[in-house]
C-alpha cells in the first residue's frame, strides 16, 4: 500500500525558509586568511584572543582594514593558525563541541584553503557542508532518525534517516558513503534508487562563541529507498532510535517543531 503525499501550507513553507535564512543578530566583519576571506566574525569577538607571535615575528591575529572595511586578518598557514585559534576559543569556553574532527575551510569562491577543528566553525562564520540522506520504503512511508538525547545540537529531535557533516578528508559522496553506515548501519551499495535531490543553504545566527556564531551550511540531499526487510541500525551511539512514518505524520511532526530545522527543509523540498 503506497501512502499518499499531502499538501504542504504554504505559510508553513514560507515560515520554514525565513527561518533558514536568518541575518546575524550583530554586525561582522570579514576573517581573512592571505587575500581570501574564510569566515566573518562580530567586530571585537577576536580583541579578546592572544595569539604567540609566528616565528618570524609577525602576530597571527591582527585587526586592519581593506578598501574601507575593517576586519580580522589570521596570518600564516591557514590550517595552523585556524587549529591554534580554535584551541584558544575551546580554551575560553566559546567554541562548541569539541569533536577532533577537521573540516574544510572554503574561501568566498569555494576553494578549499586549509581546515579547522568543527568546533570552531560558528563561532568564526566558516562556511561548512553537510549531506542527508532521505530513505523512504517500498510502501512510501520514510524512515527517520530520533538524534540521540545528549548530542550537543538538537537533542531528541527527528532527524533525516542520515545527516552529518563533509568532514575536511571528505567529497561529498565519502561523506554519504561513511555517514550511511556510521548513523544507521546501511552500505549505501545495498539501497535502491539512490540519487541526488538537491542542494539547500541555511544562514543564521548561532550559541556557539557565546551567542556570537553564526551558521552558513550548504546541505547536499540525497533520496532512496530502503529494500523490505532492512532495518537501520545505528553504529556511533549518536542516534536514539528510528521509525517508519507516513508523510502526513511526518508533516504534523515538522510543523510540530519535532524535526531539527535542516531535516524539515529537505523533507519540505521532497514534498513540496
């Protein structure tokens, strides 16, 4: 038996996509590393950090200007110097997590000029990536996750079957490749009809950095269909539990503020 799709409200929708497309809730100013701008920063976030000097004397972290606007420049090896700054911030209590895991730091074209701790991404406006995947059985209904209830970002909501991070070592198909087994125990190899849905990017203020993050995170979506008889299992401990809902259970749950807000995005596409 096939479950049929409702019909998404349109106020919904539209509250939704304000949501994902926030302003910061201050001013910031642009990070550079060299010539290439790698983040953004509320303008005297960074007064508050002591940096050693690099071994040629310069400071790492110097405030300047640059045809008329003022910002932060990090100076020497991106990855370095972005690693001791994140070390100072963790030290300080303003980064989040702290997860030993680098992700890539994209310059303003997307070019990837070195990595950085993810616990210092927000709190430095560092642009990430992410990649979810949506997995529906034959029948129509979608398995989901329940995010485990001590994970530092959205504990206990519902999640897509499969989200996580493109870490800094990752394409985004590695990405979907370990996350598919690490989250539900699931060789993407074994799924039906894998491909991908789509691209979405959320812009909003953050906690991390004391209130000072912000969040700027292309999503990479793919669907599937996961074969009778599969049932995800998780690996990592990041997950409490899944289930099967059918797509007006899922809706009720989004528009009940039970997703995290990335997952109702994406299932807001794929039914839209």
């Amino acid at each position: 038996m096939a479950f049929p799709l409702p019909t998404l409200d349109p106020d919904y929708l539209r509250i939704l996509r304000a949501a994902a497309m926030q302003p910061p809730m201050r001013p910031r100013v642009p990070l550079w590393a060299g010539e290439a701008v790698i983040g953004s920063v509320e303008p005297e976030f960074l007064s508050q950090i002591v940096l050693p000097p690099l071994l040629d004397g310069r400071e790492q972290l110097l405030k300047e200007e640059r045809s008329g606007v003022v910002g932060w420049h990090l100076q020497g090896e991106v990855t370095a110097g972005l690693n001791r700054l994140a070390a100072v911030l963790h030290a300080m209590g303003l980064a989040g997590a702290w997860r030993d895991e680098q992700l890539a730091v994209p310059d303003a074209q997307g070019q990837v000029v070195g990595t950085v701790e993810r616990a210092a991404v927000r709190p430095l406006g560092i642009a990430t990536r992410a990649v979810h995947l949506v997995g529906q059985a034959t029948d129509g209904r979608f398995w989901v996750q329940q995010r485990a209830f001590d994970k530092p970002n959205d504990p206990g909501l519902w999640d897509t079957l499969v989200g996580g991070m493109v870490a800094g070592t990752d394409t985004v198909a590695t990405a979907l490749v370990r996350e598919t087994w690490e989250e539900a125990g699931l060789h993407v190899a074994d799924l039906q009809a894998v491909r991908h849905g789509g691209q979405l990017r959320t812009c909003r203020p953050a906690r991390d950095g004391g209130g000072a993050g912000y969040v700027v995170e292309d999503m990479d979506w793919y669907r599937c269909t996961v074969p009778d008889g599969v049932t995800p299992v998780n690996q990592d401990g990041e997950v409490a539990c899944f289930a099967l809902m059918d797509a007006h259970e899922l809706l009720q749950k989004m528009q009940n503020q039970e997703f995290t807000l990335e997952a109702a995005l994406i299932q807001a596409a794929l039914l839209a």
